[in-house]
C-alpha cells in the first residue's frame, strides 16, 4: 500500500472528522471513499488496494488501527505491542512477531487513548499504568512513560466468544473426570475454593467452567479488579469491578471495599477474582 497516498487520506479525513465530529460509521465510510477516489482520479490503484485502504483509514479512526486485525482474528489469544516498532502476538501457544507496527508515536497514543477511553480512565504521566478492557472484554495493560522506558507497552488478553465449558477441558486433557466430578460436589456443598497460577494459566477458564455447577437459582456476585467472567444461564446476577483511582487521587474502590459491600447483597455465592 503507498503509504504516502495513506498519510495524505488519512490528514485530510482527520479534519472533516474534526469539523463534524457526531459521524456514524456510514458516514466515515463514504468520507473514505471520497478521499480515496480524489487520491486516484485515473483508477491506478489496484481493487485489493482501494480495500486494504479503506479498512485501515476507517481502523486508524475509529478503531485500533493495526492491532485491530488481530483482535478480530479469534486464533489470536494475546496481542503484545512493547514501543513503536514491535509487536507480538500468541497464536495456538506460541509466540510470533509481527511485521506490523505503529507508523508514528502519534497513532500509538491515540490507540492508548482511545483504549482507556472505553473504561473511562487516564493514561498518562501521573497515571502511568492503567488496567482496561475491550468491548468483546479483552483485558489490556498499559504501561507508559516514564515507566515504560522503551516506549509505551500494551498487552491486550483475548478471551474466547463462548466461555470453555468443563467437558472440553477434559476432552482436551486438562482435568481428570474424576476431579471434575468432585469439584461440582463441593461447589453444589457450597464449599470454598481458591484457584491459583501464573499468568495464562488458565485460572479466568477454569473459574468459568467451574461456575456452571452453581445452581441456576442462586444469587450471585461476582468481584473482580477487572470484569472479565462470563457467568452463564444465571439471572440474580450483579457483577461488580473494582475502580483504580482518577487523576486527583480520587474516586478508588477497591477489591476490600466491594467485598464488604457485597456481603450485603446477599451473596450466594460470592466470586472474587484478582
């Protein structure tokens, strides 16, 4: 793609979108194809060129510019950017490193803002590491200067459309039918079970799976530093997130103040997860 042709399209759709700031997603749209068919009035440019323009100028505005393709890409589990110039993603367990990356520090902030913006949350200087998530709720970390000291860091968790169910982790292995069995006596027994481990262990899948053998009727609440169970089939159901303080210091409510308040909610159980 001529990057230089994407850079002239993409100024030139920024300041419309300045002067009109309340666009739908049509909208943009055809602003795109405008500025696309003045670009090229003799039709130079490739069909499949005109397209992967399109895409990317509507992404670098509205979405999240080049890590937007991995996101919509379900193989992808984990999108890791560490500064401009790298990018890594986790596909099937492993580690690759992509040929893409941010163009400019400018793109990069705007895609860190426009992140934290959907959590309603800082990300700057004086709040340097911020936690967020997605609207298809992929948790992301944010670590940025003067932290992060090679640039600002991003690593997005990307958590599977339909939660993991108890028979696929032992179709996969994972569990022993023996233990599954014993496991949803004990959360029917109303017993209390901690789950612990590393980083991409697996603990969110497998509290998941484990949820589904709390009866229907029961009324649950869950607390989490960051929203990310996926409780199913359960109407009495109140969700609860902690909050990290806004740039005044102001405003925190932590993971004890929701537990606190949770008990009176009537909880039945009570889910923490940290």
């Amino acid at each position: 793609m001529d990057q230089k042709r994407f850079q002239e399209c993409r100024s030139q759709l920024m300041e419309r979108i300045e002067v009109t700031r309340d666009l739908s997603d049509a909208e943009i749209y055809t602003i795109i194809d405008e500025l696309i068919e003045e670009s090229d009035p003799r039709r130079r440019l490739r069909l499949s060129d005109r397209w992967e323009m399109r895409k990317e100028l509507f992404n670098s505005v509205r979405r999240l510019d080049v890590l937007q393709a991995f996101i919509d890409d379900d193989s992808v589990t984990e999108i890791m950017v560490n500064g401009l110039q790298s990018i890594f993603i986790e596909r099937s367990g492993r580690l690759f490193r992509c040929p893409e990356h941010f163009s400019s520090q400018e793109k990069l902030q705007d895609v860190i803002q426009r992140i934290v913006a959907l959590s309603n949350r800082v990300a700057n200087e004086a709040v340097p590491i911020v936690d967020a998530r997605l609207e298809n709720g992929a948790r992301v970390n944010i670590v940025m200067s003067p932290v992060a000291v090679d640039g600002p860091a991003i690593t997005i968790r990307r958590f599977p459309d339909h939660p993991i169910s108890m028979q696929q982790l032992v179709e996969w292995g994972s569990v022993s039918r023996e233990a599954v069995d014993y496991l949803k006596k004990l959360v029917k027994a109303g017993y209390n079970i901690f789950i612990s481990g590393g980083t991409g262990s697996g603990k969110t899948t497998f509290l998941n799976a484990l949820s589904n053998f709390i009866p229907k009727d029961e009324r649950i609440i869950t607390v989490e530093d960051n929203a990310e169970l996926q409780i199913q089939g359960v109407r009495n159901l109140v969700r609860l997130e902690a909050r990290r303080p806004n740039a005044e210091g102001g405003g925190e409510v932590t993971i004890r103040d929701l537990i606190r308040a949770s008990l009176r909610m009537r909880p039945n159980p009570c889910i923490i997860k940290k």
